[in-house]
C-alpha cells in the first residue's frame, strides 16, 4: 500500500496533466465514454498533456502492472477506451491540430475530434475524408480504417495518412511511414490501436468546394428489389465522388412523409462532391428511376452535412452492432434486409445500413496495409440504438439474428472498428490468417508483453 502510494506520488510529480481517481469529484463524469454500455471504473484517468506525459503513464502503468486503456475519442463500440481498475491514458487534452495549406497536410493530435480536422481543412478550402459523425475522434477511427462520404473519391482516411508518430511499449517514440519503420506503418493501418499510443498523426488533404449536393430518396420496403435493381446499375454508371448508401428501417420523424410514417422502408442516401451542375446530370438516374415516396436532395455545405447527425448519435445512448462486407447488393441479400429491417424490436432504433466502397478505395492493394477486404463492393451493419438496459437483450439479439442471416453473403475481412467480439477466432476474421499472421510477427517486435491490450486485440 505504501509503495503504492510513493508509486502514485513519484507519478503525480513528474506528470503535467490531470489525474483523475474515484474520490476526485470529476470522477463520475471523466470516467464516461460514447457508448452507456461500457459503464466501468478506471483506478487512474491520465489526463495527458503531451508527449512526455503519455510515456510518463505507460511506465507508470507497466511498473505497477495496471491495465491500459487507450482514449481517443471515446467513441469504441465496444468500450475499449475504458476498463475497470486500470489506467485510462486519457488523450481529451492533446487536441492540437495544424493545417499547412501549401503542402496539403494535417498534424493532428491523437485526442482530436474529426468535426476539427473538417473544419480547419475546409478553412483553407481542403478535406480529409474521414468519418460521418464529428465528435468521433480521429485516432480511434483512422488506426481501423476511416470510412465516410469521400471513400470513393479519396479513399479511407488510412489511404491518407502520411505517418504517425506514437509511443511504444516501452515508452520509446517512434516515426512510422512508407520510408521509416514501413512494418509498423503497415500494421498502423488497420489494426494501429495494437501497437502503441499514436500522439500525432499526418494526414494529406485535398481540395474540397465547400458546397455539395445530398439526399435521399424512399419507398416502402416491399419494394427493395426494385430499388437494388436500380441501385446496381446507377453505381455502374457514377463517377467516385458519388458516395451511395442504402439503409432499411422503420421510417420515423418528417422528412418521411405521412404515408410512409410508422413503415418499414428502403432508403438511399447519396452525397456529390462535384459541382451542382454536374451533381443534377450525375444523380438523375437515381432520382427520376423510381417513383419515389419522397425525395430531398438538395445543396448544403460539406460541414453541414458532417454535423448533420452529431445530435442524433450523442453521447450516453446504448449502442450495439454487428458487421461484414459484401461483394454486391443481390436481390437474395436484399429480401433477407427487407425480413430482417422490418423485424425489429420495440423501444430503439434499429437500421440495417450499406455504405458503397469501390473507387479509390478498390485502387489501393488491399496487401499494402492490415486493413482487409477492400475490394468489396459494400460495407454492410446491423445497428441498434436504445436508452433502457432493460431492453439490452431484445437490441442485441436483432443485430446479432440480422448479421446471422446475412453473413452467408459476406466475404473476406470486416471493418475491425465494428467488431465487439474480441476472442482470437472474431479478430482473426477481420483480417484473415495470413494478415493476422504478420500482425502477431509484429506485435511480437513492437509489444511483446501486449502491454496494449485492450482493442481488437492481436496476441503475441
Ligand atoms: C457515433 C459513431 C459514429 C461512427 N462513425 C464512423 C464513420 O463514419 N466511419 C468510420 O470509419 N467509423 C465510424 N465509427 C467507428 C469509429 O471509427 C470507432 O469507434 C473508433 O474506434 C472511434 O475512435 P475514438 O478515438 O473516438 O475511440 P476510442 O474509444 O478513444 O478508441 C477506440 C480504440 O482505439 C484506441 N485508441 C484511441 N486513441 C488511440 C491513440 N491515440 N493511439 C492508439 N490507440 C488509440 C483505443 O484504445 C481503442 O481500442 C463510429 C463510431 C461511433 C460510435
């Protein structure tokens, strides 16, 4: 107890930031990650201010052998970013971010939002495609991937980065890119959160008008072979930066008009990057294919559209999902959508949603990173959001029966920032055996004792 306590003093001493325990009154409240699911009690937050402090905490941790949690964002579906009893190194102060407009680049610190990186690229007239939601953090979503609306035109965010700088097991700082330990990097990207705390990352931008065109057109459910017929063809037909999503769910809150309120529905989303004119040339098959039930395309600026569903997906909700990839929306996969979308449980919001890769995506060797399964044609999730934890059972079950049902269409990898499931097999699966092979070489070199654990773990 005693050393214990000298332990604790030492580290107070030589750490800049805040550290946070049960009897701080902040306690309660900086202990709270995105998902209410994961409800657990650190022993220590480490309020990190910068580099120093983050090598300060893993030493601290490793002497007297506490668990890591590793906090970006906060936004793990999983709650990996917290854990009870162990060390939280909280990274919600190092949000730093610098834009050099000239060379296109982005620094961003490892606690930044993306609604920052958004915003600040947009200001010189630039993005990084990242993400859908802004106060996700950069760091969480870009070392699994980085999906969003500019996939096809830029490809994920980890197609983007440039280089990372992180600090390693043993409280090392290290440089990884293509020309500086090139193994690190490829395994940063995909499965980063295994290998050390990321404090910065570089991020290449490109030009981005600040104005885009976006909707959705709907119909009821029964008429889901129809919209994927439609669908299939105007993907073949776009150019990439047409974004297209699919989701099917039960039509809730206006915009869904009257007729369609309280219904199972087929909706598709698409975002154009271009300019308006040839967004109306672009997206006209799409709009006048069907008669669709509503239809709101219109014109909004790019951050808008970011920040569009930042209150929607708050913090504090309970959240659950399941995931895989498909090779093409088939009229098999998409009745099984249409008997599970329509079979949901009361008390949540439950959606089965496809986000179209291909594009720059596909123009990337699905080898030159741990990333896996990027030749698919879609990413496809079962998603179900739910405030009462007595309504747990009924959320998680349909994600998990709707995923059982349509997993028979899926192909190789799954996108390792949805997968809950941590057992060897599930990580496995996310990036296949020959990748997971060489990713445990890695761990091997990189974190031999898995001091960071607490992910999709890769064990040693
Ligand atoms: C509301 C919501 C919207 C989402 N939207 C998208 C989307 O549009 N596109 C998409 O691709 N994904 C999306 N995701 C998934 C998201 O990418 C992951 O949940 C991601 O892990 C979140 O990153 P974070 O930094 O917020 O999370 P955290 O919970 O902080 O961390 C997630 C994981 O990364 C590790 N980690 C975090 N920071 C670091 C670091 N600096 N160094 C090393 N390891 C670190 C953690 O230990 C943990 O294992 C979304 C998730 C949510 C909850």
């Amino acid at each position: 107890m005693k050393a214990q306590a000298e332990a604790l003093s030492g580290f107070r001493d030589r750490f800049k930031g805040r550290l946070i325990g049960p009897d701080d009154p902040e306690y309660d409240q900086a202990r709270v990650v995105w998902n209410a699911m994961a409800d657990r009690r650190p022993a220590l937050i480490a309020r990190c201010t910068g580099v120093d402090d983050v090598i300060a905490a893993i030493r601290f941790a490793r002497d007297n052998e506490l668990r890591i949690a590793v906090r970006g964002g906060g936004h793990s579906v999983p709650g990996l970013s917290t854990c009870d009893g162990g060390i939280v190194i909280d990274l919600s102060r190092m949000r730093g971010l610098e834009i050099d407009p000239k060379q296109r680049v982005a620094h961003v610190q490892g606690g930044a939002h993306l609604s920052q990186l958004d915003q600040q690229a947009q200001s010189a007239g630039l993005v990084c495609p990242v993400g859908v939601i802004g106060h996700t953090g950069v760091a969480g979503l870009t070392l699994g991937g980085g999906m969003g609306r500019l996939q096809r035109k830029h490809g994920f965010t980890i197609d983007n980065l440039l280089s990372v700088d992180l600090i390693s097991a043993e409280g090392r700082q290290l440089h990884a890119s293509e020309d500086e330990n090139a193994d690190l990097f490829w395994g940063v990207r995909g499965a980063g959160a295994n290998f050390g705390v990321v404090t910065s990352f570089e991020l290449r931008l490109h030009p981005q008008e600040p104005t885009v065109t976006h909707g959705w057109v709907a119909l009821p459910i029964e008429k889901s072979a129809e919209v994927g017929a439609l669908v299939r063809d105007f993907l073949t037909t776009v150019p990439d930066h047409v974004f297209v999503n699919l989701s099917f769910g039960v039509a809730t809150d206006p915009p869904f008009p009257p007729e369609l309120a309280g219904q199972p529905v087929i909706v598709v989303g698409a975002v154009h990057s271009g300019t308006e004119k040839d967004a109306e040339r672009d997206l006209r098959p799409l709009r006048e294919g069907l008669g669709w039930s509503a239809d709101t395309f219109s014109r909004k600026s790019y951050l808008a559209l970011q920040a569009m569903n930042d209150d929607a997906m708050s913090w504090g909700h309970r959240f659950y999902m399941k995931s895989g990839l498909v090779g093409e929306v088939s009229d098999e996969l998409l009745s099984t959508c249409a008997t599970e979308g329509a079979d949901v449980p009361a008390g949540g919001e439950c959606s089965l949603s496809f986000w179209a890769m291909g594009g720059a995506i596909s123009r990337v060797a699905d080898e030159g990173s741990a990333f896996t399964g990027r030749t698919a044609g879609w990413w496809l999730s079962a998603e179900a959001m739910w405030d009462e934890p007595a309504h747990d059972a009924a959320h998680m079950g349909w994600a998990r029966r709707a995923m059982g049902a349509l997993t028979p269409f899926t192909t190789v990898g799954q996108y390792v920032n949805d997968v809950v499931e941590t057992d060897v097999g599930s990580v496995r699966a996310i990036y296949g055996n020959e990748k997971y092979d060489r990713l445990v070489g890695l761990k091997r070199k990189y974190d031999p004792d898995n001091v960071f654990r607490l992910n999709q773990n890769i064990r040693p």
